[in-house]
C-alpha cells in the first residue's frame, strides 16, 4: 500500500485532531485489509526510494509512486488505484477553462500548478476506488469501468447548537473555506459576487497568505481587504475557537469548486450544521441539506445567495440539521471503514 505512511508511527490519538482526514482513512484502508486477511506494507506516497523484494498479492495506491511501482508487481498482482479527486484530464481541462474565465472577465490569468500529470494508471489498474460521488467516478469510467466511489469523512468537533441558532442573522453571512488552489476552488467567483452584495457578509479561511496564492491575492487585493461586507480570516484551524465561532456566526458554506473529490473542508462545516453551497463538481450529494449551483458563473452564485439570504431561519434550522444529521452518519468515520471494506472484499473476492 502505498499512501500516507505517517499515520502508522504515531499514537492514535494524534489522529484524531489532524486537520484532514486522510490521514486516519490511511489506517483504516490498512485494517480494512488486514480484516479481509491480508498482511500490509505501508509506503508513503512520496517515498522515490522504496523498491519492493518480494511478490504481493495486492498493490493499493495513489499518484506517482503508484506508476512507480507499478512495473514491479506481478501479472497476478491485483493493482487498485486510489483516486482522491477527478480523473486527471478532466481536472487539468476545468482549471483550463477557469484560467481561461478569469482572463475574459479581469484581462489577466494566473498559473496553476499541475496536480497530476499525464498517465495511463487508471488504465492499467484491475479496480479504480474513488473518494467522491457518482460525478467524480464518471471522470474515470470511460478508462475503467471497476470504479467505486467511497465518501470521504467529516472531522467532527464540538456539536452544533443548532435550536437556539439565530439564524435570522446568520442567513445572511457566509462562509468560504477552501483550500489550495483558490482559482481551482472558485473563490474568484464568491468574491466577485459579494462585493455586489454590501447587504450580506463573506468570511474567507483558507490560504491567504501562502506563497503560491500571491498571484489570486494581488488580483482581489481590493475584494478580499478593501470591501466592507467581505471579511479575510486566512487559515483556520477546524479545532479552534475562531472556526466554532464563524461556523455559529454563519449559516452556509460555498464552494463552486471545478473538480474535487468530495472535500473534507465542506463535510467538517456541514459537521457544525452548515448548510452547503457547491457545484456539482464539488462531489457532495446536497439532497434535503443544501444546494447543488446549476452552474460555476457569477451570475448563478448571485441568484443562489441572494436566494438563500431571504429563506425564513424555519427552512435554514431545517436544512442545517439535516446536514448534520448527514455528516454525521453518512459522511462518518464508521460508514467509510464500513465502505471501504465492502469495496475491497468486492474487488478481492475471488482473486
């Protein structure tokens, strides 16, 4: 297996207060296996030097050192891919086409850099399992048809209040809380939006400050510091007490992301009983908890939040409970260890 080997060497309990969930989900792959019988090695995905000695029934893996390693496993080895956003060509093309928007409505583009480059893994894998709904595994079934969506996992903190939540106040505050990438993540477009609507208020975590976001920042330099209505936090912590506040302050989250795999960032918020806002691309089914944008333009983003914004505090205490109700057994920790088991035993059965 080759994924996130840290978790391996530290206590459980370091786990559980990581910021992302993949550090726990690499443990659970791992006793998932270990329950179906079988005995795993772990390598991290960035390791470049590990060159496996012995024959393995089974290679479990995810980006470069996946194709790595790939020559060295046997004809019979069962070879599963783990994808943990779209397939890579349908990503490159949809950051294209948001480099490409950003320049017709600023006169200027920024750089992305290139998550994952071309390759035939997917192609050559026996099974594809990919963390995201039935859109993100679309990306890859025209090159595989073994493909298994799994959903990602909400970190869940302190328990929501939502009874007593004023959502009055909060329908009209919102929150970004993307990660790298935020072009990719379509804060370009929540920005422009908000600075058209002085009436409702915008709080953005995430990256401001990093290196590789300068570019984004010096274009919405005036959006994001000189707006009134629009509020820069920069990164925050999910176990912090400035992210209970925010997410008690606000009533939704928005991401009109172009490609993911079901992000963690909006799952943790929907575990504080907000209400999600995404695209499709984002991979979250928004059934009965939040809306799912028709489309990534300024223009829809707008129409939505301007929507939401009026909707009586009856329907967003609705729809927040309902998203907590979600994050809570559905995007758990235990359905994934359940899924992922449940996936494996079906690629593996018979092999």
């Amino acid at each position: 297996m080759t994924y996130l080997a840290y978790p391996f060497h530290v206590h459980p309990d370091r786990l559980k207060s990581a910021g992302h969930s993949n550090a726990a989900q690499a443990v659970d792959i791992a006793r998932a296996l270990n329950r179906l019988g079988y005995v795993v090695d772990i390598a991290d995905w960035l390791d470049s030097t590990f060159v496996p000695t012995e024959h393995y029934d089974v290679f479990f893996g995810m980006h470069y050192n996946f194709g790595r390693l790939l020559p060295y496993m046997g004809e019979s080895t069962v070879k599963i891919y783990y994808g943990t956003g779209s397939y890579w060509a349908h990503e490159m093309a949809a950051e294209q086409d948001r480099i490409e928007d950003l320049k017709r409505r600023r006169g200027t583009e920024i750089k992305l850099p290139i998550r994952l480059g071309e390759n035939d893994w997917v192609q050559v894998a026996d099974a594809v399992i990919v963390v995201g709904n039935e859109f993100t595994a679309s990306t890859y079934r025209p090159h595989n048809p073994m493909v298994f969506p799994i959903d990602n996992y909400a970190l869940l903190t302190t328990p929501p209040d939502l009874e007593h939540k004023d959502f009055l106040t909060a329908r009209r505050n919102f929150l970004a809380f993307p990660s790298t990438g935020l072009l990719h993540k379509g804060l370009d477009l929540i920005l422009e939006v908000f600075a058209a609507l002085p009436d409702v208020d915008l709080w953005v975590c995430g990256p401001l400050e990093s290196a590789a976001e300068q570019g984004f920042i010096r274009i919405y330099r005036r959006e994001l510091f000189h707006t009134t209505n629009i509020h820069p936090i920069g990164w925050t912590d999910i176990y912090s007490r400035r992210f209970g506040q925010l997410t008690d302050k606000c009533a939704f989250v928005v991401l009109p992301s172009c490609a993911e795999g079901m992000p963690g960032g909006v799952l943790n918020c929907m575990g504080r009983g907000m209400i999600p806002l995404v695209s499709r691309e984002a991979a979250i089914d928004t059934d009965g908890c939040g809306i799912t944008l028709p489309e990534s333009s300024v223009n829809t983003i707008r129409q939505v939040v301007c929507e939401m914004a009026d909707t009586s505090p009856e329907v967003c205490r609705h729809m927040a409970q309902e998203a907590y109700s979600q994050a809570s057994t559905r995007y758990s920790p235990d359905s994934f260890r359940r899924n992922i088991e449940r996936i494996l035993a079906r690629i593996l059965e018979g092999k």
